[in-house]
C-alpha cells in the first residue's frame, strides 16, 4: 500500500504500537509515520569492526568475535549471574549477563558468536559484561542505535520500523532527473537500508541519498530566499586616499588587513551594495578594518552605522572609533539604551540631519526609530548570533548600503558559503606583530592557592586578570556559585584587591557598570560565569584563569583565552579541571598546543563527532536530521550545484512544477522562524 501521506497518519498506525509506546515515542518528537521512518539511528555497532580477546582495549566498547568453549553453573544470588566462557585463541574471555537468561540460552558450545561490550577483567581473564551478540556467520551486519527514551528499546524501535516500512511504499520526495544526475537511490530504498544495512556499503548509500535530500533543501531554501534582484547601491563610492588614516594609527596595518579594506573598497566602488563577511580569529584586528572603511565612507560624504551585539561592546567601539577617527575630523556618536530620553533625541537629531557621521550603537536601537541623512555603510559585529531570518531583515533597510559582517567564529570556508549564502568573505589571517602568543596551562584544583598569588601578583604590579567559573554544581544556582566563589577570595587571598562579579542574572545596566570599572582599571580581577563578553578588549589584563574547564567547548575555550594577550606584555591562561578522563585530556593539550582558531574548530569537530558539531542552530539555520553540514562537505557541494540548476530557471521557486519543493522548503524552515 502506498502511504501518500505519512506526515499526518498518526504513528499509532504502525503494527505493534499501542497508545502507551505512542506517548513514549511522543518524547522523541514522534508523532507521525514519517517522524518513525526518518528517526534515523544515532549510530551503528559495526560487527565488522572486530579486537582479539587479547587486543580488546580496557573498558571501552569493542567487538570480540570467540568460540563458546564452556558455560558454567548459573548462580542464583539476589540476581541470578549467567557466565560463559569464550575464545579466540589470543586468550580468554568469560562473558556475564545479570538476570536475562535469553542470551545465555542462544548460546552454543562449539559455535563462534561476536560479542559486542566493554571487555574489562584482568590479565589472566578478560570479562565482558551483558553483551549484545551476533552469530560469525552474520557479521557483515551494522546494527542501529536509537536515540531512545525510558521504556523503549533499540529493539522495540527496530521492530517498529520495520513495521512501518515492510509493505508500505512512501511517496518519492526528489525527482527522477535529480536521482539519476546525482546517482541516489530511492527514498523507499534509502530508508529500509539507513535502517537495516547489511553491509557498510549500503549505510553508505543510504545516508548519502537522505543527506543529499536535506542539504539539497537546505540549500533551495537559502538561495531561493536570496534571490532577490540585484538592486544598484544608492550609496556608490569614489576612489578616495586612506592615508591620513593609515598614518594616524598608532600602529601598523597587518598585510591582511590591508587586504580585506581593499576588497571592500573595491565592493564599495561598484554599483551593486557590498555584502560581506570579514571572518578574523579573536584579536586579528577587526576594528580598525571596519574604521577604515567608515572612514572611506566618511570622506565620500556619506554616513556609517557599526551595531554591536551588547552595550558594552557598543561603547568601546564608540571609543575606539573615535580615537582612531576624530582627530581626521569625522564626528562619531553613541547611541545606548542608558541614555536619558533627552541625550537619545539629541543623538538622534544629529543622525537625522547629518551632523553625525558614524553612529555607533545596539543594533535595537539603531535600527528602531533612527533614521539617517545619508547612510552608506552598515557593520554588524558579531553577527552569527543572529539567524538567517535576521539577516535578510538587515539588508533589506535603507536604500540599499554596503553591509559588512564581522564574525569571530571560525569556520570552514565552504561551510561559511552555505550559512552565509552569497556573501562574499574577506578572512583576516594573520595576527598583528609583537603580539606574544599566549602561554596555556593545564591544572587540577590542588593548585588554586597558587594561582591565585600569581593574580595576586599581578593585581600587585597593576595588571588584571579574568576568572571564569561556570561552577554549576547541584542544586547551586548560576548566581550563588559565582557569589560564593567570590566571597570566599575576599575573604582569603584576594583580600585587598578590588574585584568585579559577572553574572548571568544581573540586569544589563549593572553589568556595564562592572565591565566598565574593569575596562578602567579600577577592578583588577573580574570574576565571571560564562556571560563574559565576546570582543571584550581589555589589553591591560594578562591573566584568564578557567575553572572547570571540562564543561566547555574548544572553540569556546579559544574565545575566552582571546580576551587576554591583547597588549605586549606576556599572558597566561590556566584551564582548571580535575577531570581525568582522555576527552578532557586530549582538549586541554590541544589548547595548550595550539593557538589557531580555525585550527581549534577543527580539532573541535573532531573530538565531538559528527552531529554534535558547533550546532546548525547556533548559526541560526533548520535543525538538521541526518545531514551534518561541516563533515558532508562534499556532498553540501554537490547539492549546490543541483540547486542553483533548478533556480536558474525557478529563481524563486514559485513555478507549479516545483510546487513540492517548495513544500519541502517550507517545512525545513518552519522551525527555524518560528524560534
Ligand atoms: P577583534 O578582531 O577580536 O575584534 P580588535 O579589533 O578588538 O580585535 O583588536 C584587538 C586589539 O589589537 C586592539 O587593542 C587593537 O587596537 C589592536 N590592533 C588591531 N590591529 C593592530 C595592528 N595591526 N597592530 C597592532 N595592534 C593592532
Ligand atoms: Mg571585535
């Protein structure tokens, strides 16, 4: 029978699930016979994939393929322990299971079975306990892993899915051009082999035909919202001498710098509006790549606008801003949600007619209520906080300026291509000179009275120094780990040295304040939990101390060691944990060994595994079910080119025949502007 439409037959419809198992399936999002099918397995025990007795690594999950050669006398205590003995020559290995006999009874001396478990045990005999197993005979099979709630098994999900796919047949989804272009197997086939591969080659198959239909979507949706006409600028600019800014700056351009203004200057003299990303790891100098071209703006007679994510960062762009730039005679204002009713007309007014020729503000408050002379320039720092729904609201203002995205977050090239669809990219690559990496350290908790004389030290010498503590123990809020933490260093070491405290619950005006007692110098060691600022410069402040470590991503790790080594003298970050596990390890050394961002995100990706990337959602695209779009790089590129095929005749996808296309479109986006 054919299941025209398995998005609103109820999962109830499916042989064997009852109301019960229907509200268990409820909690993983399951509501529907297409929710079931396309719940794709997290992972696969791969029975291929054997270790001998002997090579089975210490307590972590392996296949061991073994010839039963005995089973012992159960033993019937408060559980009743069921063992056998295995071998495969190299050693052997006695196999427990804990009150289910069914295993056991499978079991026959004489025959090879593979044993899927952690093999524990000693020397003389390896243990493996409550394996799953297989028959040798059938070791090709990949067997799925469910993403399960309490009451369900992976068994119970397989036996379900194979009763919604045995003797349904599921509408195709893409067609038949696209399948034979592409080589992908069927949607119908696809599903049975994601779920039930016989071979790795099938997985493969499966996965590639289902991944292709996600990011083939993705990308129809990300073009087709895009494809706007190219609109002429109304704000086109003039070759104009930079000079007098470079030769006011305290300091030299790097090469990369300079590079990236004179993309821009370029996109700044064509007729369509500059759209692009300046992508620079923490410290590379973003700023005074975004002065220059407020400048170029300025000295064309038009006006620019750099918003920023928070007030804090707000006003310290302001500051620089206008050290960099006022004594060439351009007038720079800031307009915050601090300022009375009264200073914010004023602001406002002087926007308004002109006087003003860079505003620098919270993106609320620029893009609300204010209105320019004669805007040229948008720069938005910061800016993967914000979604694709965002972005297009953004572009779309004004009468078409130059927008200019400034990002910290590094990420692949190609991947960049797809989030931020057709914007051009200008990558700051180097770091300015004389900076002196930052030295990283390793530590467990037995050395905090020592660290905290080396920021006693420094408070002493006049530097400051950052501690982060996420501290999130039980029951012990945000806010009172960070109170408390506090506390106890006022009471004991840091008696007499003037410290700040940042956290997640306190309102935005007192955490200004605190930011700019730090900034200032007053505060010389700020005490943080996580909310501490991306883009903070303080250069002053040399010393970034991160406790519990291990609860943070490497990426996250190399944001906040960014807010130290930003002036010349030597600085340090400590990383706290006394994790021991080899995860924890292996990202601490490579913090310790590397100080490359895109390096780090890499390795990020990495050490967390495919799916459990720096989330689609965090760059504000659909949430993905199979497809993972920073290791399926190639297939993202093959999709691109399917996509841009079918738009170049349909730019908006609004013909009939595209009509299911755009139904898939929709449905991928609809969580993503909801939210
Ligand atoms: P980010 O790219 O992280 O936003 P910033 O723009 O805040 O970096 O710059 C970090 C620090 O480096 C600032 O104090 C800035 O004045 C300084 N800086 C920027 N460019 C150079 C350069 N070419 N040489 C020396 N210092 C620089
Ligand atoms: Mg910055």
């Amino acid at each position: 029978m054919l299941i025209k439409d398995p998005k609103s037959t109820d999962v109830c419809y499916v042989k064997g699930i009852g109301e019960k198992r229907a509200k268990m399936l409820n909690k993983l999002g399951i509501y529907t016979v297409y929710d079931l099918v396309t719940h794709y397995p997290r992972g696969y025990i791969d029975f291929n994939d054997t270790v001998t007795v002997e090579d089975a690594p210490q307590d972590t999950y392996c296949v061991v393929k073994a010839k039963v050669i005995g089973k012992l006398a159960p033993y019937h205590g408060k559980i009743a322990v069921y063992r056998a003995l295995v071998s495969d020559g190299t050693g052997d290995m006695l196999v427990v299971f804990f009150n289910t006999i069914y295993s056991f009874q499978r079991l026959k001396v004489g025959e090879e079975y593979c044993f899927y478990g952690k093999a524990g045990g000693n020397f003389i005999r390896r243990e493996m306990n409550s394996p799953i197993i297989i028959e040798a005979e059938k070791s090709g099979t990949l067997l799925p892993r469910y993403n399960l709630t309490h009451g369900l098994t992976h068994n119970m999900m397989s036996v379900y899915i194979r009763n919604a796919l045995s003797g349904n047949v599921f509408a195709e989804r893409l067609s038949e051009d696209i399948m034979a272009e592409n080589r992908l197997l069927g949607f119908n086939d696809a599903l049975r082999m994601i779920h039930f591969p016989r071979t790795v080659g099938e997985y493969e198959l499966a996965k590639r035909r289902l991944t292709f239909e996600e990011l083939f979507i993705l990308q129809l949706g990300l073009r087709s919202m895009k494809n706007r006409k190219k609109r002429l600028t109304g704000a086109s600019m003039k070759r104009k001498s930079l000079a007098p800014y470079f030769e006011s700056l305290p300091f030299e351009l790097t090469g990369a710098q300079k590079r990236a203004i004179g993309e821009c200057v370029k996109d700044m003299t064509g007729s369509a509006p500059m759209n692009r990303l300046l992508q620079g790891d923490v410290g590379s100098g973003k700023t005074a790549v975004a002065a220059a071209l407020c400048y170029f703006a300025y000295l064309n007679g038009m006006q620019s606008t750099l918003m920023a994510p928070t007030e804090i960062l707000a006003a310290q762009h302001h500051k620089t801003l206008s050290e960099f730039l006022e004594p060439l005679g351009v007038k720079v204002v800031l307009l915050t949600g601090s300022a009375t009713a009264a200073q914010k007309k004023k602001i406002r007014g002087e926007i308004a007619l002109g006087e003003a020729d860079i505003a620098v503000g919270t993106q609320a408050l620029i893009q609300k209520d204010t209105v320019f002379s004669n805007l040229g320039l948008v720069i938005a720092d910061e800016q993967h906080r914000f979604g694709v729904g965002q972005r297009a609201a953004l572009s779309d203002k004004g009468k078409d300026p130059h927008t200019l995205i400034m990002s910290a977050t590094p990420i692949p090239r190609t991947l960049g291509m797809i989030i931020y669809g057709d914007l051009d990219i200008s990558t700051l690559d180097e770091m300015p000179k004389g900076r002196l990496p930052v030295r990283t350290y390793g530590v467990d908790s037995s050395y905090h009275e020592r660290l905290y004389r080396f920021v006693l030290k420094y408070a002493q010498n006049g530097f400051q120094s950052y501690i982060v503590c996420p501290l999130v123990e039980e029951g012990v809020s945000e806010k009172t780990g960070a109170v408390q933490y506090l506390e106890h260093l006022q009471k004991t070491c840091l008696k007499d040295v003037p410290t700040g405290l940042l956290h997640g619950k306190m309102k935005q005006s007192d955490k200004d304040e605190v930011m700019r007692r730090f900034k200032s110098g007053e505060y010389k060691v700020l005490v943080s939990t996580t909310v501490i600022e991306v883009g903070v410069d303080v250069p002053n402040a040399v010393v970034m101390i991160i406790e519990n470590a291990e609860q943070f991503g490497l990426s996250q790790l190399h944001q906040l060691r960014g807010r130290v080594g930003r002036g010349s003298e030597q600085s340090h970050c400590i990383l706290v944990t006394d994790s021991k596990s080899d995860f924890t390890k292996a990202r601490i050394d490579t913090m310790i060994k590397t100080s490359d961002g895109f390096e780090i995100a890499n390795e990020d990706l990495k050490l967390r595994g495919p799916g459990d990337f720096f989330g689609s959602k965090q760059h504000g695209l659909p949430p993905l079910k199979i497809a993972d779009i920073c290791t399926d790089l190639a297939i993202l590129d093959e999709t691109r080119i399917a996509a841009e095929k079918v738009l170049k005749d349909d730019p908006r996808l609004a013909s009939a025949h595209n009509a299911e296309l755009k139904a898939m479109v929709d449905e991928l986006f609809s969580d993503c502007f909801s939210a």
